[in-house]
C-alpha cells in the first residue's frame, strides 16, 4: 500500500471514534484530509467541526462541514490529528504543517486524543523530525541561540525566500539534532523560554489512541 492509501486507511477508520450529534475537533495535514474527506459522509449525523487550520477549515466548508469558533464551543468529545512522529507513548511532534499552536489549542479543549498516521510516524524516541516551534518574531534569534545551548540547530522555516507566517502571523523555528527522550519535561521549559507560543511537543495533550495505517491494516494503539 502507497503512503497515501495508509493516510486514507487511518482517516476513514477514524469516523468510529466520532460520536453522533457532537461537535468534532479537527486537525491539520494530509492525513487529515483523508479524514475530513471521510467525516463529509457522515456530516449529517454530526452538528460540525471545531478546526486547527484555514486550511482544513476550507476543506471542511467545502464538503458542506459547520466550522464552529473554538470559543463558541465548550469541550469537545473528540480530537483527531496527525502527527509527524509519535512514539509508544502516545507523545507526539507536531506542527510540520505549522498549525501546532491551534492543534495543541483545540487538543486542550477536548476529551480524547485520537491520533491517525501511517507507520513511518512510529519511532522509539522523538526527535529525528525537526522539531516546530512557533515564535513571537523579535525573539527568533535568542531562541536559536538558547536551542544551540541545548545541542540544537534552529532554523527558522522559509517559504519563496521569505520566513512563513503562520495563522497567527507568528514565525516557525525548526530545531534539529534534540533527542526528547523526556517529552514532558522538555514541553515545560520550553513553553516558559520568552517569545516561545508553542512548542510542538504534545506530552500534556498526548494521544489516547493512535491508528497506524500498516501494510497489515490499521493498527490501534491505546495509551
Ligand atoms: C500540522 C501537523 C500535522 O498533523 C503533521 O504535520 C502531519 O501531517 P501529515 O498528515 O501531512 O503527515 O502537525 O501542523
């Protein structure tokens, strides 16, 4: 099976975690594409989505999908996302699609964390994908620097010779060479470096199930 097929496998696997009449969190990438693009099938059994992106909430409007204001909303039922890594403990990195600030957001708000990836997301210990992290713009190159101190090169992510701005208008550092053998504890003093928004180590919002998309089929994962 492609890398594609799996993403498809995990998306559509994942519309038995949404409970009927609720409203939906919603993440970001391709795979929940795949996801969104199979939600479109049951829409009128669900009153909407709560989204972590423009992106995913275009697609979502698109296929008719109510896109509700996170603030409008109490908790939510359900989150379902993507991850570029997650490892055996249901810690993940995000943000490889530079939506993590409003992933971990909607993440909060909602009860479980249900978590759909193909199997090259599965690693031993985070930290082989550059980690995202989303940054107030004038302390970009202190953080760099406080990165470096740690044993870790940041870059600050470009698109057409420019740095991307995300949603939020704020910058995306991605940080290599970190092993995060202890995601907690690295999310804690990250989240309190100044200029720091988010750092794409979801340890507090975890995942409470994960579906692989294998080449044996989907495999779930509880944690
Ligand atoms: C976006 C994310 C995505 O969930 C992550 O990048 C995985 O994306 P994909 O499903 O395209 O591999 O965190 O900010």
């Amino acid at each position: 099976m492609t890398q594609d097929e799996l993403k498809a496998l995990v998306g559509q696997a994942a519309l038995k975690y949404v409970p009927q009449g609720e409203i939906v969190g919603v993440g970001t990438g391709s795979t929940v594409d795949k996801f969104i693009d199979a939600l479109a099938s049951m829409k009128d059994a669900i009153r909407g989505a709560v989204s972590s992106s423009s992106a995913s909430t275009a697609r979502l409007k698109a296929l008719g999908i109510p896109v509700f204001d996170a603030n409008d909303v109490d908790e939510l039922a359900v989150y379902i996302d993507g991850a570029d890594e997650i490892d055996n403990r249901g810690y993940m990195i995000k943000g490889g699609g530079a939506a993590l600030t409003r992933e971990k957001i909607v993440a909060a708000q909602s009860r479980r964390i249900v978590c759909i990836a193909d199997e090259s997301k599965l690693v031993g210990v985070l930290g082989r994908f550059p980690l995202p992290v989303e940054v107030i713009p004038m302390a970009a190159h202190r953080l760099m620097r406080q990165f470096a101190a740690m044993g870790g090169n940041a870059q600050l992510r470009m698109r057409e010779g420019q740095p991307l701005l995300t949603d939020n208008g704020l910058q995306i550092l991605d940080v290599t060479g970190l092993t995060l053998s202890e995601p907690l504890r690295f999310e804690n003093e990250v989240n309190q470096w100044p200029g720091v928004v988010t750092v794409g180590v979801f340890a507090h919002q975890k995942a409470a199930v994960c579906l692989l998309g294998t080449s044996q089929g989907v495999r779930t994962m509880t944690f």
